[in-house]
C-alpha cells in the first residue's frame, strides 16, 4: 500500500486564490517531500519538511508537517495558471532510501 | 546539463514481446529507481539501486527486471509483455541512499496490446 495518500484528488480554483493540498502517511518518516508534475511531463521537486521541521517556506509555497497527525499540507498562496498541475507528496519508511508517492491532487487553476 | 534521460518515449508492444526500456544519468548519483504511473494509482515504485551492482525489490516487481552494472544506468527489462504494463514509466536518480531529493527523467509511455 502505498505510503502517502493526498486530498483532495482534484481542486479547481480561480487565479490569485490559494490552493491547499493535504497528504498523510503511515510509518514514521525522516522527511516529506512535495513533487509537482506538469501534463505529460516527470515531476520535479518542490519542497523537503524534514521530521524535526514544523514549517517550510519556498517562495509562494508553504507546507506543514504534523508528525502526531502523520499528515503534511502545501499550501499555494495567490495561485497563477501556471501552477496547473499535479501535486504529489512523497515519503518513506525511515530505515530506507526509498521515496513512495501519494496518489496526487490535481489542481486547475481557471484565469 | 542532461539530467535524467529516457529512451524511448513512446513504444508499443504486442503481448509477449519483450524490450528495455533505458535510463542514463550524467550527475553521478548512486541511487536510481524506476516508477510507473497509471491513472489513480499515482506513481508505484518497480525497482531501486542503490549503487552499481546492488538492485532491489519495490511496490510492484512482478514482470520486471533490472541490473546496474554501471553508475550511469539502469535499465528496465520488460521479458514478456502484458496488457497490464501499459503504463508510464519514469526513471528517476538521487545523490545518494538517504533523503535527498530526485531527479525524474521525462517518461516513457507503454502501450501493450
């Protein structure tokens, strides 16, 4: 089963505002991270929140990690048609190198 | 600066046959994985490395072979081919067998008929 599980699958929104993106995992983790994959295309890395990390900024991006919850969110603040895509968070068990990804949410973002 | 890269990017295949899909890396990174992706399912993992000559079991090995002989690449052998395996598959390399973050190559999409 798969380690990272997002929600909502699919989000809509206007440009300019803010999408929130949720994911939660299963075993105890080292870090999460946040991926974003444009249509047809690999993903590329967004974001790492380390397990010791509460809160991570990058630019328009904010993501939180509750390690008592087993949960992460992303947060796109004054989201522009760009950021269609979509978004997976990915994690794994601490003894590994291993990277398992969530299922993804996709978010339109409408001009 | 050439990253990960995939070969082919499209392939059909009919059931039964067999074909590798390539993978190369240039940023001589110890760990390479290989993931497929089908709608709803997001991105399962196949098979990983951890460094030449090291290979391991993922998510979903079944039907799938893999071997590192170099640090550069890790190709995907598919031995007998099955409508099931119709997916996209990406490759996809990090610096090393900790935490870091990874590099995806562009995919290849399989159709198996």
């Amino acid at each position: 089963s798969q380690q990272g599980e997002e929600d909502p699958q699919a989000l809509s929104i206007q440009e300019g505002e803010n999408a929130t993106m949720n994911c939660s995992y299963k075993t105890s983790i080292n870090n999460l991270q946040w991926y974003r994959q444009n249509s047809g295309r690999g993903l590329v890395h967004l974001i790492l929140i380390r397990s010791n990390e509460r809160e991570k900024h990058s630019g328009r991006l904010r993501v939180t990690l509750d390690t008592s919850k087993k949960s992460s969110s992303l947060l796109i603040t004054a989201s522009r048609a760009a950021d269609t895509a979509s978004y997976f968070c990915a994690t794994g068990p601490s003894n590994t190198g291993k990277l398992i990804f969530g299922q993804g949410t996709t978010l339109q973002v409408k001009p | 600066n050439a990253g990960v890269t995939q070969t082919p990017k499209f392939q059909v295949l009919k059931t039964g046959q067999s074909m590798t899909l390539q993978c190369a890396q240039d940023m001589n990174h110890e760990y390479m994985s290989w993931y497929r992706q089908d709608p709803g399912m997001g991105l399962r993992l196949i098979h990983y490395s951890v460094g030449a000559g090291i290979t391991d079991q993922g998510e979903v090995p079944n039907g799938y072979n893999v071997s590192r002989s170099t640090t550069e690449d890790f190709p995907l052998r598919l031995l007998s081919a099955a409508p099931s395996q119709t997916s996209v598959y990406f490759c996809a390399s990090k610096e090393g067998t900790g935490w870091e973050k990874l590099f995806f190559g562009s995919g290849t999409q399989l159709s198996v008929l």
